[in-house]
C-alpha cells in the first residue's frame, strides 16, 4: 500500500477513488483508515456503518487477484497489540476476482478454529449483486447490544447476522463491545482471491479503481 495519488485519489465530483497500478511485476494499491478509533455502540445501543461503494469494473482474467473490501478492526490493534481475530473483525464488504457478489464476514475467537471457525471466520457465502460494479450500492454493518446481535445490509436489505448465543459470552465483547476504526481498501492477490481459484498474473488488468461516494457512522440508543 503506498500514498500515492496514482493509488488514493479524488476525481474532482466528490467520489473516492482507490485504483491498484501496476509497474513492471510489482503492484501497488491504496487503503484508506479511519484516524478515530473509537466507534462503538452506546450501552444497549446500535452501531451502523455504512459506504455507497461501486467495484473495480473489471471481469474475468482482468479481474483475477482483485480483492475490494470495506472493513473494521479492533482499536487494541492501532496500540501494537497482536491478538487477532481476538480484537475482532468485522467485513462489512468482501468481493474477489471480479465475481457478480459480494460478502460479509466477522473474525473472533482464537487461531485456529474457535467459535468463528478461523482463519475463515463466520461468513455470509456469496450474496447476488450484478450490478456492483457499474453502480453505486449501499453496504452496512449494525452492531445491536440490545438485541445481542451484528446483521449484514446490501442496499438495507438483511442477509447476514451473527448472534451472540454463537460463542461464549466473553469472546462476544471482545468482539463486538469495544471501539473500532475503518479500513477501505483494494488488495492485489493474497488468500481469499486464491481460495477462489484465481490470483493476480499478467492478465490481471490494473487501473481499475473502486470508488466510494460515502462513508457514514451513526448510533441510536437502546
């Protein structure tokens, strides 16, 4: 990850763009984080996190290597700690290769296996999303105390939760109960394009930015 604005750049209408480039065999990309690490959910309350993301538009062998993602990590990690996924993770929007679909996932627990069933974690599965790449879409995560639960949105529609009755209760707020920041980023290969069958080769097209219109946190009390 470098700060270049080849790789972290505006393109004069307001949106975000991150854009993997590529010299010779090396690639380079950009990732975007939070400067507050303090977002949490009130006492019994909601935490939402949201982006309206559209995806590299690229397909096929263009795409193979392409991992997108729009995530949180736990504040401990910012401090030097090392205990992941024990901080928790929380990936409000995962997609490789260029698939038609994207993902939601949380890490806890321990390495290896653990109640997130690591390094894997609790995931959502492939979610339909056609038109992600040619268009803006909506991506969210709530942390609900209240309800003892975190739920996944795709253009406020649910498709994923994760309920604290999953694990026991103190790697639930070890997970969940603390503050968080946000990472936005475009990777160039790695495990996940891999397990999928694909990673970045001389096909690979760079270039090929993902542009965010927003990103919004808010909370409600419980």
């Amino acid at each position: 990850m470098t700060d270049s604005t080849q790789n972290v750049r505006l393109d004069g209408r307001g949106v975000l763009e991150i854009v993997p480039t590529r010299k010779g065999e090396q690639w380079s990309s950009g990732r975007i984080t939070t400067v507050r690490s303090d977002f949490a959910p009130p006492p019994g309350g909601v935490l939402r996190i949201e982006a309206s993301i559209a995806l590299p538009e690229v397909t096929g062998a263009g795409a193979a290597g392409y991992w997108p993602a729009f995530w949180t990590l736990g504040a401990s990690l910012r401090d030097g700690y090392t205990g992941w996924p024990g901080v928790g993770e929380l990936d409000i929007m995962e997609s490789v290769n260029g698939r038609d679909s994207v993902f939601g996932s949380m890490h806890c627990g321990v390495l290896e296996g653990g109640p997130c069933r690591e390094p894997v974690g609790l995931t959502s599965g492939p979610q339909p999303c056609a038109s992600c790449r040619t268009e803006f879409h909506t991506y969210a995560v709530e942390v609900d105390l209240g309800a003892d639960e975190v739920r996944w949105y795709l253009d406020d529609r649910g498709y994923f939760r994760v309920r604290a009755e999953q694990m026991d209760r103190r790697t639930w707020r070890q997970t969940v109960d603390h503050g968080v920041f946000l990472i936005l980023n475009v990777a160039i290969g790695g495990t996940l394009p891999l397990a999928d069958g694909a990673t970045a080769g001389p096909a690979t097209e760079p270039g090929r930015p993902m542009r965010v219109d927003h990103v919004a946190v808010r909370t409600r009390e419980g």
